[in-house]
C-alpha cells in the first residue's frame, strides 16, 4: 500500500492527489470568476496550494527512493539535455505566439480558464500569473507526469513510454477543461511535449518549468 508497487495503494493516492488539483483548479475559477478577483478564495486556494505543494513535493522524493533507477542530478541535465530543453523552449513558445496570432485573426477559438480580462497594471493580472502561470502548472506537473508515471508507466520498454506520454499529455488536456475540439487538441499537444521532456531528462522540474514558462506566455499574449 505504501510502496508504488502496490496497485491498490496507487490507484488510491491518485484518485486523491487528482480531487485535490480539481479543488485547487475549482478555487481558481472562483478567485476570478465575473472577471474580478475574491480575495476569500485566494485565500483559500493559497492555503490549500501550500499544503499541497509541501506534500505533493514530499511524497514524490520519498517514491523516488522506491527506484532502481535514480533520476539524473540537475548538473547532468544541464550538460546533458541543454540543447533538448531550449529546443523544447523554442517549440512552446513559437506554439503559443501562433495561438495568439490566431485568437486574434479569429481563426482559433480562446480558450476558457485563462484569465486575461486584467490590465497589467491590476493587481489581478499578478495574481493570475501566481494562480495560474506558476502554482498550477506545478500542482497538475506533479499529477500528470510525476505520480502517473511512478504508479503506471515504470517500465523500461519504449511501449510503456509511448503510452504514458499520450495518456500523461489527455490528463493534462483533461486538466485545462476546454469544450472545444482545437483547443483540447492543443493542450494535448502541450501535454505530449511535458511528457516527454519528463522521459528525456528524468527530472520533474523541466516539465514544470516548462509548463510555468507556456502559462505565463498565454496569459501575457492573451
């Protein structure tokens, strides 16, 4: 039940690790809701975002020593996969300047729980980039790479890898809750480049930056 070999013991702290995020994405939507902001729940999802980032952050280091297999050290990345990472941010950022261009030609629909009715000069625009261009990214990081694939994808075939990559990045799609067909498919695609840098680099913070980087670029282009 404690280890990540248990089947049981994951599907268990998934199902909960996942009402958690859905709570925290709920607050979110109601910190912004009719375009203004509630200081009552920023408060709460601030509350509830430290609780979950110091155990989300906790539980992960401590799966990790379940692994024969020991991620690589941050040194290693940068010398190893510094050319992958800025290739990744080249990709992002050129799909997100795309997205706008096309948002504005009014060839792409906006997408939904993206605040970006605020001024820069509101205090809400900086709220909206915390809430949702650093907290969340993490949070849903976390979910959708990191716990999935400690509790479903450990295995070393390159199939496992392929189908974690894709049901990591429709959990991620899931996550950013877009009606529509386009934008569900590009939040897929986003999804499919999180995971695989998670695979590439065996480090939870290149997704999550990665992530932080494309929110934060939406919500400045929007």
């Amino acid at each position: 039940m404690r280890s990540p070999a248990s089947f049981f013991g994951n599907l268990v702290r998934f199902i909960f690790f996942t009402v958690l995020v859905l709570l925290a994405i709920w607050l979110k939507n109601m910190a912004f809701a009719d375009n203004r902001v509630s200081e009552t729940f920023v408060v709460l999802f601030m509350a509830l975002a430290i609780i979950m980032l110091w155990f989300f952050i906790r539980q992960f280091n401590l799966e990790q020593q379940y692994f024969m297999v020991r991620p690589n050290t941050r040194q290693q990345v940068l010398s190893n996969a510094s050319g992958f990472i800025t290739l990744m941010l080249l990709i992002i950022g050129a799909l997100n300047l795309l997205i706008a261009w096309l948002q504005t030609d009014n060839k792409l629909p906006a997408f939904i729980n993206t605040v970006g009715h605020f001024d820069i000069n509101d205090g809400g625009f900086w709220l909206n980039i915390l809430l949702v261009g650093i907290i969340l990214p993490i949070l849903e990081q976390l979910l959708v790479t990191g716990f999935l694939f400690n509790y479903a994808f450990r295995g070393s075939r390159p199939v496992t890898a392929v189908v974690g990559i894709f049901i990591s990045a429709i959990f991620f799609a899931i996550l950013q809750f877009q009606p529509l067909t386009m934008p569900f498919v590009i939040q897929l695609w986003f999804g499919l480049l999180f995971a695989m840098s998670y695979l590439y680099t065996r480090r939870i913070e290149v997704p999550i930056c990665l992530n932080i980087f494309s929110a934060i670029l939406m919500i400045v282009l929007a």
